[in-house]
C-alpha cells in the first residue's frame, strides 16, 4: 500500500485509506512499512522502527517518530 499511496491520485489514496480504517474497525492486525512519516502518522497506532535488520524502538506513533527524526537530523 505504501507505493500505491505514494503514487495513486488523492481519490484512490482516501479509497486505500478507507479501506485500512474498516480493517481497524474489524481489529485486524495490518503490517503497514513505509518511509512517508505522514501515512505512518494517519494509520499506524503502534511504531516499530528497524534499521538494518535491528529494531531501533517500538512503542506509541509519536514516541517512535520523534525517536526518528531526532536520529535523521543528528
């Protein structure tokens, strides 16, 4: 899905996210890897962020991101 949103046009993107917040709702488990902090940030509710094979941090969306972009700017 993280390419597809990357790329698809903003009807098709609202179309997958849609999609992923019915899923939610049905509390299933979606494994969600992308680059795009703004896609993690609007679907993810738990952050696992691995760096060459080795989980760096796991924990809360805004605990993990801000882990991140602390480390990309160092």
């Amino acid at each position: 899905v993280d390419e597809v949103l990357a790329v698809g046009d903003e009807r098709f993107q609202n179309k997958c996210y849609q999609k992923i917040h019915e899923l939610q709702a049905e509390a299933k488990t979606i494994l969600f890897v992308s680059h795009i902090l703004p896609h993690v940030e609007r679907v993810a509710t738990r952050v696992i962020w691995i760096n060459q094979g080795e989980i760096v941090a796991d924990g809360s969306v805004a605990d993990v991101l801000r882990e991140y972009r602390k480390a990309s700017q160092a």
